[in-house]
C-alpha cells in the first residue's frame, strides 16, 4: 500500500463521505428525490442513508417534502458561504467602487457597519482634492444622530432594529418615538441627507449596502462639503445620484437581487 492511500485509509470518515455525497448529489439536481432514488444514484444501501437523511434534514441543509416523502436540498450551504468574517468581506468588495466614487465626486467616502448602539468605520477613501474631510478606519459613530445610523437604523429588520432602539433609549439619547419618526422618513426617501451633528458645514449622505438576503449591512456616507470657488464641478443632487447608483453596485456585487429586494 502507498503512502497516499495509507494516509487516506486513516483518515476515512465513512459518514462524513455518505453525508457530502448527498448533499453534492441533490446539489447537482433541479427536483427532489425519494430515498430509494437517492439510494441508486448513489449505489448505496437505504439503510446506510437512512440516518444521515435524518441528520441533514435536523441540521437544515436538506428539506423532506411529506406529501411527496422526496428530498431537496437548502439554502443553508449558501448562508454557510455568506458567513466569512463580514468586515472583510464587505470591505474588499466595497473598497474599488469608493475609490471610483470618490475620485468621480471629488469627495471622501466611508462605510460604517453596525455594533450595538454605535456603527464603526470600516474603510475609508480620501478625496483627490487638496481640500477635503474624512473619518478615520475604526472611528465609532453614535446611531441616535448621524446619516449611517439613521440608514442603519431605517433599514435593519425588526429584531436588529428593536435592539439597535433599546440600546439607545435606554442610555435616553433619544426617545424611541423620535427614532421612529427618523426611521419612516428614510424609508420614504430611500437614504439619509442631513447636516452633520459632529462638523460645521458638512452635510452627511448615505445609503444602505445590501447583501444576497436583503439584509442591510452598511451604510455607505459622504460627508459633503460645498466649495465656496465652484472648484468642484459634482453639485448636491449629482452626489446622491451617484453615491445611490455606488451603493447599489455594492449591494448586488455582495450578491443581493432583485429577489432579496421583495
């Protein structure tokens, strides 16, 4: 016997085998299949698959149909695959179309991720022009009252965004009915445009960054400033055309479509 084969007799995980070709079999296949098919597609006994089709349906990488007693396969790889750490992640992603945006606009950029009662930075880019103002990597940013976390705010889930309000209310920032109000009126409008609460003569945009479920997982913001010589030639309203149009390539580049916008 070889070294290599040696090697792999010893580490043999018959179960393990059984379970991933399952998985790899209903993977492949567009409908769902009865254990007998499963059984001879696979040259296995039903016996020997039997209990891991108990196993993988309890863990929820496969789903059994009880009218038809067939077997499909689940989503549950996919959100396997969606859960690498998401700062990076989301920060690889993003960080080419900022460069881009900030370049087109003349402006610097940020995008702040949720934690609590406070959003942090995760990737800045600087404005090209010599005159320009940016927030540091790994700055905190209070939810209550600024453009991210408003976005963040306006466009979580119910759960995410009941406990973003109890972490703020009950520090008594801000009432929960004044964070309400805040939150219907960016989901009217789509994004946030607010005079900054921390800089005089910034005016803060930001939209929200999707991932492939529809769950908000940024804010993408430019701190805005109005240039008194007209050296910048982006005005106001081109700004958030462009940074909405850079927020959605960055949603759909983190695999959000047209079906995890419903």
């Amino acid at each position: 016997m070889t070294t290599e084969a040696k090697s792999k007799t010893q580490y043999s995980a018959p179960a393990l085998s059984k379970g991933l070709d399952i998985l790899e079999l209903l993977a492949k296949q567009s409908e769902a299949f009865s254990l007998k098919q499963i059984s001879d597609m696979l040259g296995r006994q039903k016996s020997e698959l039997f209990r891991m089709l108990v196993v993988l349906e309890e863990r929820g990488y496969i789903q059994l149909d009880n009218d038809s007693d067939k077997y499909s396969i689940t989503m549950k790889l996919l959100e396997l695959a969606h859960q690498q750490p998401d700062v990076k992640r989301v920060s690889a992603i993003a960080a080419p179309f900022m460069a881009k945006l900030s370049n087109a606009i003349r402006q610097s950029c940020h995008l702040v991720i949720e934690r609590g009662e406070s959003g942090i930075v995760i990737v800045k880019k600087d404005s090209p022009s010599d005159l320009g103002f940016s927030v540091r990597v790994g700055a905190r940013v209070p939810i209550q009252n600024t453009c991210s976390g408003h976005v963040l705010l306006a466009f979580s889930d119910k759960e995410s965004r009941t406990a973003m309000l109890d972490c703020v209310s009950k520090n008594k920032r801000m009432s929960k009915k004044a964070l309400n109000e805040i939150v219907e009126r960016v989901q009217e409008q789509g994004y946030e445009c607010i005079e900054s609460q921390q800089v005089n003569g910034v005016q803060d945009i930001g939209f929200p960054i999707f991932n492939y479920t529809g769950k908000v997982v940024a804010a993408l913001v430019v701190p805005f400033l109005s240039h008194l010589d007209n050296s910048h030639p982006v005005d106001h309203e081109q700004v958030i055309s462009l940074l909405g149009e850079t927020a959605e390539n960055i949603s759909r580049a983190l695999g959000k479509t047209e079906l995890s916008d419903t």
